[in-house]
C-alpha cells in the first residue's frame, strides 16, 4: 500500500488525532508558512553576505576554507536561491534537497562546537542544532511538498 499526503497527515493513533482535521485543513498554509520561515532566514543570510562579502569572505578565511574568496560567491548565491525558491514554492523539492546537503556542508565547515574555545562552545552548539533543525525541516518541506500556496501548483496547473 502507497502513502498518500493525507495518510502521512492523519497517521495519528485515535488518542493523539485531536488535531489531525485541522492539520489536513490548514496543511497548506501551514506548508507556506515553513516555507517562509526557512526561506526567510536563507534570503536575509544570502543578501548580509552581498552587502558585505569582504567580511563573509574573512570568516571562510578563519574557518580555513581553502580558496575562500572562491567560495563566497556560491555560497552567498546558494543562500539567495533557496531563501527565493522556498518562500515562492519553486522547485520546491529539488531546492529542499539542495538545501539539506548545503546546511550539511555549512554545519560541518562553520559549526564544529568542539574545535572552539570552551566559552564559546555553548553558542556554537547551539549554531549546530539549529542547523540540524532546519536539515529536518527541509527533508519534511521534501517529502510534505510545497502545498497549493505555490508557484509549483501554479505551473502544474498551467
């Protein structure tokens, strides 16, 4: 037997289904709305390092990417890309695939706690969790899809 959204939506045991109706009748905003909050903070990120990309460029530099001045600009681009794909629901899948791998990458380039000094650890782990985080809700926006609040529903549409 296949899955289909709304199996995944009302999976719940009968004692914990007390929400399910309205996660299946708000799904799609909801859909919008995590697409715009993790959207959100890759777009305010990708636009701080083209306002200031000598600085995002010294941090890569301290992080001891090789070739940093390279590697600022996909970077920089990669951030203004996903933020502008999940906040408009374009290529949905595909920029939240490209979005686990790149917060991969970054997590382990830019936040390995361990290798700091103990007075900043706490904050670093912190960085990594949150990272983690948004790992997780790019492979749900994957599997979720982007809803019917899409340029993607749009264009299927079309």
């Amino acid at each position: 037997m296949t899955n289909t959204s709304n199996d995944l939506i009302t999976a719940s045991p009968p004692m914990f289904a007390g929400t399910d109706s309205h996660a299946v009748r708000y799904g799609d905003f909801i859909a919008l709305v995590a697409r715009v909050c993790i959207g959100w903070l890759f777009l305010v990120n990708g636009w701080a390092k083209v306002m200031n990309m000598a600085g995002f460029t010294a941090y890569l530099t301290n992080l001891k990417v090789p070739s940093p001045s390279l590697w600022a600009w996909p970077a920089m681009l990669s951030e203004l890309l996903i933020g502008i794909a999940l906040i408009l629901g374009l290529a949905t899948r595909y920029a939240s695939l490209y979005t686990f791998i790149y917060l991969l990458i970054a997590t382990a380039l830019a936040h390995r706690y361990w290798e700091y000094p103990q007075a900043q650890q706490l904050n670093q782990y912190n960085h990594f969790l949150k990272n983690v985080a948004m790992m997780g809700g790019a492979l749900l926006l994957y599997v979720t899809g982007p809803g019917r609040f899409s340029v993607d529903r749009w264009l299927r549409r079309s």
